[in-house]
C-alpha cells in the first residue's frame, strides 16, 4: 500500500490529471468512480488504483476487473483525485485513437458532430454522451477545442468516451471538405440563418456544425456548411448553450432516422 504523496506514482498521477500533453505523450488518460471504472473496455485498463476504504468494501468488484490494482491511503488517495469527494478508485486507461473513416459509420448512413473551438469541458462530455443517445457515428474537433481528457469532460460522458469514435482534426477545413465529398450534407448552427432545423432532411448523410460556446462558428468553417440552419426561439432568447443546442438538433436526426 502507498502511504506517502511523494512515491513516484502518486507524483504521476498527480500531473497527469493535470497536464493534458503528458497524457497525449504516454496515450494515457484517467478514470475516476466506480461506474465510469465498470464501463472501460477491458483491454484497454493499465492500472487501478483503490483506496484503504473502498477496497475493504469492494473486493469482489475489484477482482471482477482482472486488472492490477494499486492501494492507498485514503489521505493519499485523496491527493490524487480531481474531485472533491473521492469514490475511492481510479483507473490509468489507454487513448483510443481513431481513425477519418470510422467517423463514417459502416453500416448505416454517417450522422456526425463537427465541433469548433468548443472551450467548456462539461459542454463537450455533454454532447458526447447525448452524442451517443441519438446515435452518432462519429464527431470531428478542431485541435482548439477542450482536451477531450480533461477529467471534467470524462466525467461528463457518463462513458459515452469509450463508445463514440472522434477525431481530433490537425487540419480542420481540409477534413470537413473530405467529409462533403464522401456525401456527407453539413449543417451550421447559426445565429445568421433564416431556414429552421426542422425543414431539412436528415435520413442522409449528415453533419452538424457547432461552435464556441461564446463566439459560434468561425466565419471560415461557416462558410463551408453546405446549409445554415437556427433553432428558433420564443421570449427574448438568443440561443441556446451549445450542449444543449447540438442535443436538439442530433435528436431531430435521430427522430427521422425511426420513421
């Protein structure tokens, strides 16, 4: 059992909860909380860490995972942990790393997520798991937007992280423009448009376009959309919080798509 915050491995943890390229150099993210430890494919589970307390308590679920499991003490445990009530385990997962055609969906018409300059950890675990609830084969990022394994965004996810294929783009307008042309209609949220979300037709091919939480699109991957839609609002509304704006246009997608 670890006892002290200055072991080696409780330093790693430390800065990897904390530094995103660390993360990215070892292809490593972290994982706290029994549920979110539950869901993580098998092969992919480095380590699990466990405090005192919850391993006295929780034997059988820690050997269900068949992975190595390192204990704490609770004082150290809490050290590590990115939250303010510990639930006592933590897992070192491997990156899944993606690739362009597997955003396409083999079986079944492409419904992508293109996502610009997204900044809020828990707007991008938001969409990511109502991502997965409407059945969305795959969302592009802007390399601007949130670490994806940032600890807020994977709790936000409630899983959907190990679930959803994404790419991070290195070359976004490029990757949109290879998208159009393997047939995939893209559409803009935007402030400027003038035809609502609900007269288009979303059985084919399809992307939404979302973007800052504060600025929206960047004209230039605006003017790539293929068609600006709005979700019209009633009151003194502007809009909606970009989470819950992609929600209600994945959701009318995934309503046509039943019919």
């Amino acid at each position: 059992m670890i006892t002290s915050t200055s072991n080696a491995q409780v330093k790693e943890l430390a800065k990897l909860q904390k530094k995103s390229r660390l993360r990215d150099e070892k292809g490593i993210f972290l994982v706290e909380g029994p549920r979110m430890t539950e869901e993580i494919p098998a092969e992919r589970i480095e380590k699990v860490y466990a405090s005192e307390s919850f391993a006295k308590k929780n034997k059988e679920f820690l050997e269900k995972l068949q992975a190595p499991v390192e204990l704490l003490t609770d004082t150290v445990f809490a050290y590590v942990s990115d939250t303010k009530t510990p639930q006592g385990i933590l897992a070192v997962v491997k990156q899944q790393p993606y690739s362009f055609e597997e955003l396409l969906g083999k079986e079944k018409a492409s419904f992508l997520l293109i996502l610009d300059h997204l900044q809020d950890p828990g707007n991008l675990g938001t969409i990511m798991r109502a991502a997965e609830a409407a059945g969305v084969t795959g969302i592009l990022m802007s390399s601007d937007c949130v670490d994806i394994y940032n600890p807020k965004t994977i709790r936000s996810t409630m899983g959907a992280l190990y679930r959803v294929p994404f790419v991070v783009s290195e070359d976004f307008a490029g990757d949109i423009e290879r998208l159009k042309k393997a047939g995939v209609s893209t559409y803009a949220a935007h402030l400027g448009a003038t035809i609502s979300y609900e007269g288009a037709d979303y059985k084919k091919p399809c992307a939404f376009m979302i973007g800052n939480e504060a600025n929206g699109l960047s004209d230039e991957v605006a003017a790539l959309a293929d068609c600006k839609i709005l979700i019209p609002m009633a009151g003194q509304v502007e809009s909606l919080n970009a989470a819950m704006a992609a929600t209600v246009l994945m959701f009318e997608a995934a309503r046509q798509r039943r019919n």
